[in-house]
C-alpha cells in the first residue's frame, strides 16, 4: 500500500484527500519510482482547480525525484538506479508511482533528490524560456514577472550567469532583495513603482526585447507596453488568472509585436529534447551558476497547507514534499 494523494472534484484545496492504495507491477515501458522528495508548482494549483481540466478522479503533482523500485518489460532503467521526473503525467504527489521510463531523466550522483524534486520543472522551463522560446544574449535586457518566485529566482541566476540584464519585478521590498541577490540587474516592486515607467527609465526609452510573464492577468497589459517594436510577449502563466481576451489588432497596434504561449510539454516532447534540457539544467547547478534554495518543506499530508501558501504568494524559491 502506499500513500497519495487525490481528487474527485475539482475546487480549493480541501479538496485533496490523502488515500491509501494498493499499487500494481509496471506493465510494459514502465518502472515504480519511490519518490524520496516531490516537487510543489504553480500548474499543480491549476489541475487541482480546473483552471488546466483533467479527467476526474485523478492524482496531482508532476514531479518528484527518487528510486527506481521496480521495471516493466522493456522499460530502459534498472532497480536502484537515481531518477527523476516532472513531465511523465499526473500523480507525483505520493509515496511511490508508475511511470513510463521515456519520460524519466538519470540523476547525476552529485545532484541530491531533494535539489532534484525542487528544480527539475522550474530549471527545465527556465532553460527553454532562456535558451530556446527567445534565445537571450550577453549584453540583452528582459523582464521577468515574480521575480522571487520559484522559477524567477532560477531565471535570474541563469541569465546573469549568461551576462543578461535581467529586470524583476516583486511585490515587497524583502522579494526586492531577495531577486537582487539571485543575479537580477534591476528589480521593481509594482506595488510601489509603475512598471512601465521603470522599464523606460532603465532602458533610456529603448523599452525592452523581450518580456517573460507568468502572472497571467495582472500583469498581461503591461507586459505588452514593456515591449519594444518587433518585441516578443512569452506568456508562460496564469499565477493570477488568465488573462483577458486579446484583440489581435493590440498587437499591430504596440508595434507588431509576437506573442507566444509555450509549455513545458511541447518543448519536452521527445525524450532527447527532454533529457538535453534535463542535463543542461543540471550541468549549470554544477558548475556553481545556479543555487536552488528550498525554503519551505512539507509532509505529504499537509498538502493543503501548502497549496494554501503557494496561492497566498506566502513562499518564496522552491517548496517540497515529504513522503
């Protein structure tokens, strides 16, 4: 029997309830993972809503590092060996799952579970928001919404490692630090400073190449008015919702500006895609460009609680839980 947790309906974060059950031998492609430590995300919020529908009844969480316990038939990992995952399906919120062993990336000894379960999603978006949606450059500046959140933090280490001006904005003057000391060149507290009026001011009028928003409705709007013409919009989020319809003319309008709505999934397609973004995430936390710092954990079962304080925007860097 192991522990996990589920829903049958979607809604706040009561509606997660930790059962027990019994879990089945891998069939065919598949291995048994014992999650040592799972990683909590934004997205999560969203299945557990329906903001992102999924069939009901079903697990949650989409990332977790552990052992292989168990192999199915032709499935390429063996017992014993370190792994770790964040885009092989639903359900890492639990003691040990199945999975396909496509979708599963070998974790480097000198990478513990616990670094693993806390960066894998954030570092793996990072690195296709960095590298590939808009391939940033030493000398460019961008933005980054939520500066101090999970993945912002990762994003401005990785972009100051690369020699980007990166600009954040935050919602308090301790995020404000805590971006500043995480590698971003300027930091904004929209709840002080107008945004567009910032980015005016760091960029001499210039405006800016590109801008990264995972917020979502709040932020939609101006993110847009930071864009210099030709500029590219990556709405990778919906920290607060998803944004308003946009009429397309907006677009021409600002300066035939591009807009994108990337995902993980697509960038992670295929195994080889999945497992290049995987080591080259994990070669920058080992060359000392990227520090992942967990500032919170949680047991398995006090899940709501942390969904709770994720939400209320109450954590900061990445959070974990503890099976």
């Amino acid at each position: 029997m192991v522990s996990r947790v589920s829903i049958t309906e979607n809604g706040g974060p009561e509606v997660m309830q930790l059962i027990e059950e019994a879990l089945e031998a891998p069939g065919p492609g598949m291995v048994t993972v014992r999650n040592h430590a799972i990683g909590l995300n934004f997205i999560d919020t969203y299945h557990r809503s329906g903001l992102y529908p999924v069939p009901l009844p079903t697990g949650l969480g989409g990332e977790a590092a552990g052992v292989v316990e168990a192999v199915g038939e032709g499935a390429e990992f063996t017992v014993g060996d370190r792994v770790a995952y964040c885009s092989a399906g639903l359900g890492s919120y639990a003691e040990a799952v199945n999975l396909p062993a496509e979708r599963l990336v070998a974790l480097p000894d000198d990478i513990d579970f616990e670094t693993a379960a806390a960066c894998l999603l954030k570092g793996q978006t990072t690195e296709y928001l960095i590298q590939r949606t808009y391939p940033l450059q030493s000398g460019e500046q961008c933005l980054f919404h939520a500066a101090a959140g999970g993945v912002g933090l990762l994003f401005g280490q990785w972009s100051a490692a690369i020699g980007v001006e990166a600009i954040g904005t935050v919602g308090s003057d301790e995020k404000a630090e805590l971006a500043r000391a995480h590698g971003y060149a300027h930091v904004i507290n929209y709840r002080t400073e107008n945004v567009v009026e910032r980015v005016m001011e760091i960029t001499g009028g210039a405006m800016l190449p590109v801008v990264y928003d995972g917020v979502g409705a709040d932020t939609f709007a101006m993110s847009l008015d930071c864009l210099r013409p030709r500029g590219l919009m990556v709405s990778f989020g919906n920290a607060s919702g998803s944004p308003a319809p946009l009429d397309i003319q907006t677009l021409t309008a600002k300066g035939s500006l591009y807009l994108t709505r990337p995902s993980l999934l697509a960038y992670t397609a295929s195994s080889a895609d999945l497992r290049q973004s995987s080591e080259d995430l994990f070669a920058r936390i080992k060359a000392g460009d990227i520090k992942v710092e967990i500032n919170q954990r949680y047991a398995l079962a006090d899940v709501q609680q942390a969904h709770i304080d994720l939400e209320g925007r109450k954590t900061t860097g990445s959070t974990i839980l503890l099976p």
